[in-house]
C-alpha cells in the first residue's frame, strides 16, 4: 500500500464525509443549489447517505481492499450522476465541484 494511495483515499474519505454533513446541516451553499438543479428534497438525505457510506467505505478499504474498491467506484459514479445534474441544470460554473470531490476517488482506483 503506497503512501499516494492511503493520501488520496483519506482526502476522498474526507471529501465525502464533509459534503455529506454539508447536506444532512443543510448547509445553504449545498441545498440552494440541489433546489436550483431540481433534485426533489426528499432526494436529499439518501444523496447524504450514500456520501456517508462511500466515506466510511473508503476507510474500510485501507485494512479490506475491495470494500475501498467498491466504496471508491459507488462515488465515482455519484459524482458523476451530480457532474450530469449540473451539467442538465446549466449551471456551467459549478461543475468543478463534484470533479474536485470526485477526484481523490478516482486516484484511489488508480492507485490501489
């Protein structure tokens, strides 16, 4: 296990978990925008958990490897359900977001 790899599977796991107590505070620069792009309010909570369960997922992977797979390809495809959201909502200045959450993700599939 690479140094690269436990840093970008931390800083992912961090990542998911801030966005995901983002969204269960109801953090207004979170749900403002979620309302902005449509996603239904009752969406809302599971989007958190599924955030939530990536984060933990991602830790659980450092000591079982394939649960830091299958948590690490779960977020890669919610961030790019939410790039595909933004991008259907227009809001063109806001799609780095989920790519800069999605990231750390991504270099931990590499990098296993």
């Amino acid at each position: 296990m690479s140094t690269a790899y436990v840093v970008a599977t931390i800083l992912g796991a961090f990542l998911a978990g801030f966005s995901a107590v983002s969204v269960f505070a109801g953090a207004k620069w979170v749900v403002e925008p979620l309302a902005a792009y449509g996603v239904p309010r009752s969406w809302w909570t599971w989007l958190g958990v599924a955030k939530a369960l990536g984060a933990i997922g991602l830790v659980a992977g450092l000591f079982v490897p394939a649960v830091g797979v299958a948590a690490a390809i779960g977020l890669v495809l919610y961030f790019t359900g939410a790039v595909i959201t933004v991008l259907r909502a227009k809001s063109y200045g806001h799609v780095a977001f989920p790519l800069i959450y999605m990231a750390p993700a991504v270099a931990a599939l590499i990098l296993v």
